[in-house]
C-alpha cells in the first residue's frame, strides 16, 4: 500500500498493522525472541544465532526499531539491543483489544 494510501486509515490503525508489518518475518520473530531472554545484546550476538549475513540482520533491527518494538544504545562502535518496554507494552494492548472486539462469522 503507498504510503498516501495510509492517511485513509486512523492512527490506531495504521500503528497496529505497522507492529504487526514489523513481526511479520520469521528472523524478526527470533530476533525478538533472542532479545527477550536476555536484557540487552550486542548486534555481533544476534548475527552469531541466525543463519543470516550482518548486514541482513541490521536491515531486520531496524525495521524493529522503526516499529518502536526495540531500542539500541550505542557503546563505541557497538550497539546494544533490547526490548522497548513501552512498544511492546502498547502492541500487546492495541492487538489484545483488537482481538477481543472481533467477531467470529460463518
């Protein structure tokens, strides 16, 4: 969809399909997944885990943190990844409340 195409929608709208755009790839998935067990790691970490080239894995950080589901500190020429507790936080209420309020047809 072209990004003038999203003004159509509400903000709650396109914030949600944009969390659910962010895990919609199965290395974001264990990314996230990765990143959950531990309180922070490093980007080196991350690659040395998926079968994925660096440069690949940084493509995938950044979707997640342009989603607002992680964040990164810079330590020198490192960057230290963790899970941003206030995304996640409002994906898991936007997505709960979405899921409830759905009804089943057919």
């Amino acid at each position: 969809m072209g990004l003038s195409k999203t003004k159509e929608f509400t903000l709650k709208q396109n914030r949600l399909a944009g969390y659910a755009k962010a895990l919609a790839h199965p290395a974001r998935v264990a990314i996230v997944e990765y990143l959950s067990k531990s309180n922070s790691c490093m980007c080196g970490d991350i690659v040395e885990v998926l079968p994925l080239s660096q440069s690949t894995v940084s493509q995938h950080l950044r979707e997640l943190k342009n989603a607002g589901l992680i964040k990164g500190s810079i330590d020198g020429t490192s960057v230290c990844y963790c899970l941003d507790e206030k995304g996640w936080n409002e994906m898991q209420s936007m997505l709960g409340e979405f899921l409830v309020t759905m009804k089943k047809c057919c």
